[in-house]
C-alpha cells in the first residue's frame, strides 16, 4: 500500500494544496534555497497622467463599489475623465484593468483632492509607473 504526503504551494497569488504518493516526494531537494522572479509592466503614449496619493479609494465604476485602495502614491494612465470620477489604468497580474477615483475637490493649485480610504501613507512614493 502507499502513503500519501500533502504538499502545497504558495505564491503571492497562488496557492495550491494536494497529495502524493510518498514515494514520489524528495525532500532533500527542497532543503536549500528556492527562488523564482517574475514581473511585468505597460506603457501608453500620448495619454495624460494623473497622481493618485496613497489611500485613495478605487472604485469598479463612477459611483461603483470600492474594489481598492491606492497603496502607494503613483502616477497612473488617465482613461477618462468624467466630472469627478476619473477612470485610470491599474495593472495587475491579471492584466491591465480600469478602476474609477473620486476626486472631491481641487487643493487650490488644480490638484485634485481624493476620496481617501486610508488617511496616512501606506507605503513610499512609487516611482513614475503606471
């Protein structure tokens, strides 16, 4: 008869849990170091920018329900822009997406001011990405 080990896998977005025979797993080989790397990235011309700080809400539509929050200030793509609902690019392991921001005002300079989730930072400045 034979044994069975559960095994899993996890990664940022993934995780997987299962069994097999254990005769089929070496431990040995998963004594060291693993490692693997991935990223990827977009680029659009001739498409305005817009800065969106960190803790604003993202939204799935003008006036939608909140699907995310910025977590590091960035300036992203600008879509649309539509009164106070500005649609930007948002780029995600699952490709580029579009999500909504809502801008509540401006600070006087013509900068808006965003609806905010989060009021302090939640991490550093991104660099210019989209």
């Amino acid at each position: 008869m034979v044994g069975w080990t559960e095994v899993e896998h996890r990664s940022r977005y993934l995780r997987i849990r299962g069994w097999v025979a254990s005769d089929r797993v070496d431990l040995g080989r998963f004594m060291g170091s693993i490692g693997t790397g991935g990223g990827s990235g977009f680029g659009m011309s001739d498409t305005d920018r817009v800065e969106i700080p960190a803790g604003a809400c993202l939204f799935d539509r003008a006036g939608g329900q909140l699907v995310g929050v910025q977590l590091a200030t960035q300036r992203r793509y600008l879509a649309v822009h539509d009164g106070d609902w500005w649609q930007v690019y948002v780029g995600t392991p699952w490709g580029t997406l579009l999500a909504w921001a809502h801008a509540l005002g401006d600070d006087g300079a013509g900068h808006p001011t965003w609806d905010r989730c989060v009021a302090a930072p939640l991490a550093p400045a991104v660099p210019d990405q989209p």
